[in-house]
C-alpha cells in the first residue's frame, strides 16, 4: 500500500485506530524519510509566522531525532508568508522547502505556483482515513488536489466578561431596558445591542472590542453577511453583497462601532488580545490563540470569560449561526524545494495524531485543535480550559469556509478597502458594496470564468448542510 519495502507499519485500509489512532503515522514518516536521506547531510528550510515556533520547535526536535536531518526555522510577520513565498517562486529560488501561509492564501500560492500539489504522496504515504479525524478539512484541496496539512483550527469564537454578564444589577437593568434578559446574545443585532450598552467610558468601561483594522475588518463583515441568508455570489459568480443584507450588515458594523474602544482601528491581533486582558471591556472576537493568552497567569481575564460561537441572524423565523473558520496555519511544500517528499513527510510527521497533539498543547505557541482526539488531552484542557473547547469544537465542526478562489486575496482586499472607507464614513455603504461587486465581477472577468464558476459551485457544495440549505441566491 505504501509503495515501500522497508521494515515500515503496515497499515490496513480503512482502520483509523492503526493509522492517526496510534503512533504509527509519525514512525512511519521519520523511517520513511531517514529511508530517503540516506547517508547524506540534508537541512529543510520552514517558513513559519511569528508565534508559531513555540508549536513547532518540539516537532522538529522529535523529527531530528529520528531521521537525522535537520529542520531550520525561518519566522516572519504573520501577514508575510504569501509575499515571501511568492516572491522566491518568481526568482526561481529554493530559499524554503515548507512554509506555514494561512489557509486562505492556499489558492493564491497555488496560482503563483508557489507550492506543490502533495496528492501523489498523499497517496503514496498516508493511511486511508488518516485526514477524517481533522474537524476542518476544506482548505487543504484546491482544484481536487491535496495542497496542505491543517496545523491549527482558527475558527472564530466570541468572549464575553463573565462578571458583567452575570451581574445581577447588570441583569435587572437590562431587563428593565429592553425587556429582555440580559444572555449570551443569539444574533448580532442583541450583541450591537449588548456593547452599546456596556459601552461607559465615563465609568472605565469599554463595550467591545471587534477588529477595525483593514487586514481583519473583511471577516466580521464576512459572518454578519452569511447570517443574512444569502449566498455571496451566485452560481455563475454574480455578486450579490451590495443588496439589503449587505448594505445592513455594513450599516450594522458602522452603528456598532461606535461602542467599541475608541483605539479598536489600530488593534493588531496581538495588541487586540493585550487590551482585553486588561479586564475593562465587555466582548472581544478571537481565535484559540486568543484563549491561550487571556487563559494565561498574567490575563486579568483568566477564569472571568464566558464564551460562545460567533451570533447569527433569524432566517425563517429560526436561528442560523454561520461559525466562521478564516485564519489557521498550513502545511504546504513549495515549488522551489529541492526535497519534495522528504518536506512532505515532515509534514505528515508533524500533523500525526501525537505530533500534532504535543505541537497544539504547548502555552507559548497559538496552534489552535484540529482534530477530534485534541480536545481529550489533558494538557490542552489545561491551557484552553474545557468550557473553551466545548465551544470550539462546535465552531470547528460547523464552519463556514472562507473564499477559496484564485485570487482570494485581490477579492478580500477591495472588500476590505471599501468597507474601511465605509466604516470611515467617506462613503455610503450602498456605494463601498457597489464598487465591491463591481471590482469583484472584474476580478472573475479577468480569471479562466468557467473554471472559477465550477471552484466556487464545488465550494458551496463544501458548506455545512445546515447552512447551506438555508442560504438563498437573489434570483432564486
């Protein structure tokens, strides 16, 4: 099955518990690797994010151990990775032989040529069902080739200040005030509704904190939206964000915005989480990375959150949450290395059910879980907690994906651009979605059309059922 006659596991098909259950899919990448090396010197080069060392510093030490070869680090700026890896493809370099980009940015890469499809060593070398343990899977294929190994599950969850969600002063005024409790919010309207009310400059206390900056603002708008009950885009590609459920969804984020911290448009990720830990702000949106951080023993929020998955929208008359998955690193092997199979076995050594486990549990790093056997480990409930990771899994397992499309990333900055000058209020929110539709219609125009028609119709496909069958196109 292997396609190897080393003294390697054999795995049976179809049995998981021989497969990502047990040890067997990290020994069998080191030998397998160690195989191919031979007696010769070999270093990989990894392209990482800052922040994710921590991760993947006890892999690699593990990996080195076993096959003798070794794995330098290269980190870089988080927003970096696509543009470095980008670049080396287009100078024919083979500065890097693996990389971490974001999981949205696979499709770029893969456009760029910048990485290589892994299927004929997937098929070579992984066990069948080795992958159906991973709670996200989506981003991993492009064009029905395998690009990746989800390394971290970046599912959007929402925080929320226990000790004034629970106050029972905080709880009557409420009540008294809207006529309604006073709760985890179900939809965005009750969480707009929720931070403006906390929103007390005056007292030291600040309503929310939601992120303004370009590079993030796009995702908050990209859940309100879906939870609207509309499609993006139609079947055949034609936008359909600059009718009323956008418009609302923009007009909401601009209402709200004004009951967030007034330093919100400058918050980077980390600087977001740094704010809140200070105690003084009812809600903030994150990531597990998040968790990890303000779970720490110098958040002044550790043990005082509450946590739930993004809000949704009534559609029907019925609750539809749209939990949003938009970030989590990926492995992914580039064009330029000059060791393909042996930076894929890496690969699958580090995304093997143990690896993957130690790589998720370490408190310095932001790996998020990803598979299902994660959330049972009692050094991760430790450094998430498990009413985080109750949370999580459901995020995980019923998230939306984000837009896998070649050049997701020129379709996501000029949303971005036009909802900041929105936001701005240099322009209306009819015309910033407008001039959206139209540059995103552009965008398809200058793409092979039909082929980008059939990446977004598999996409939809790929959505979660219980979404997906309530999302609606405009002409239909």
């Amino acid at each position: 099955m292997l396609g190897m006659t080393m003294a390697l596991p054999t795995y049976c098909a179809g049995s998981l518990a021989a497969a990502s259950g047990s040890n067997a899919v990290h020994d069998y990448a080191a030998q397998a690797a160690r195989e191919l090396k031979g007696s010769r010197n070999l270093t990989l080069e990894l392209l990482l994010p800052d922040g994710c060392s921590a991760n993947v510093a006890p892999v690699v030490a593990a990996f080195s151990k076993a096959t003798d070869i070794t794995v330098r680090l290269i980190e870089t700026g988080v927003d970096d990775i696509n543009l470095k890896l980008t670049l080396d493809a287009l100078r024919g370099e083979s500065t890097y032989d693996l990389a971490l980009p974001a999981t949205f940015g696979l499709p770029d890469l893969v456009e760029a040529d910048a990485i290589i499809p892994i299927s004929r060593f997937a098929e070579k070398h992984e066990p069948d069902r080795f992958r159906e343990e991973i709670l996200y899977q989506i981003g991993d294929t492009f064009d029905n080739e395998i690009y990746g190994f989800q390394t971290d599950g970046d599912a959007y969850v929402m925080f929320y200040h226990k000790d004034l969600l629970h106050n029972p002063d905080e709880q009557a005024r409420y009540a008294d005030t809207f006529g309604r409790s006073l709760a985890v919010p179900d939809t965005w309207q009750e969480l707009d509704r929720q931070i403006e009310y906390f929103n007390r400059p005056e007292d030291g206390l600040e309503g929310g904190l939601l992120f303004r900056t370009p590079s993030y603002v796009a995702w908050e708008w990209w859940v309100r939206f879906h939870a609207k009950g509309i499609w993006p885009m139609a079947q055949d590609l034609t936008p359909q964000i600059d009718g009323e459920a956008g418009v609302t969804a923009l007009e909401e984020m601009i209402a709200v915005t004004e009951h967030l911290c007034p330093e919100t448009s400058t918050l980077g990720l980390f600087d977001s989480w740094s704010r809140y830990a200070k105690g003084d702000v009812y809600c903030n949106i994150g990531w597990g990375g998040s968790q990890k951080f303000l779970n720490g023993p110098d958040s002044n929020m550790r043990n005082r959150m509450v946590f739930s998955p993004t809000p949704g929208g009534i559609i029907g008359g019925e609750l539809l949450r749209t939990p949003y998955f938009n970030w989590g690193w990926n492995y992914v092997v580039t064009s330029q290395s000059t060791e393909p199979e042996i930076a894929y076995l890496f690969a699958l050594f580090a995304s093997s059910s143990k690896m993957s486990t130690l790589a998720v549990s370490q408190v310095g790093g932001y790996f998020d879980p990803f598979r299902v056997e994660h959330y049972q480990d009692p050094s991760i409930q430790k450094a998430y907690s498990e009413e985080f990771l109750k949370v999580h899994f459901e995020s995980m397992k019923n998230a939306i994906p984000d837009l896998y499309l070649a050049h997701q990333g020129e379709y996501f900055r000029v949303l971005s651009e036009w909802l900041v000058r929105a936001l701005n209020r240099d322009v209306s929110p009819e015309h910033a979605l407008s001039r959206v539709s139209e540059n995103w219609s552009l965008i398809s125009v200058r793409t092979d059309y039909k082929t980008q028609q059939k990446r977004w119709q598999e996409l939809r496909r790929k959505y979660p059922v219980h979404v997906s069958s309530r999302l609606r196109d405009l002409a239909g």
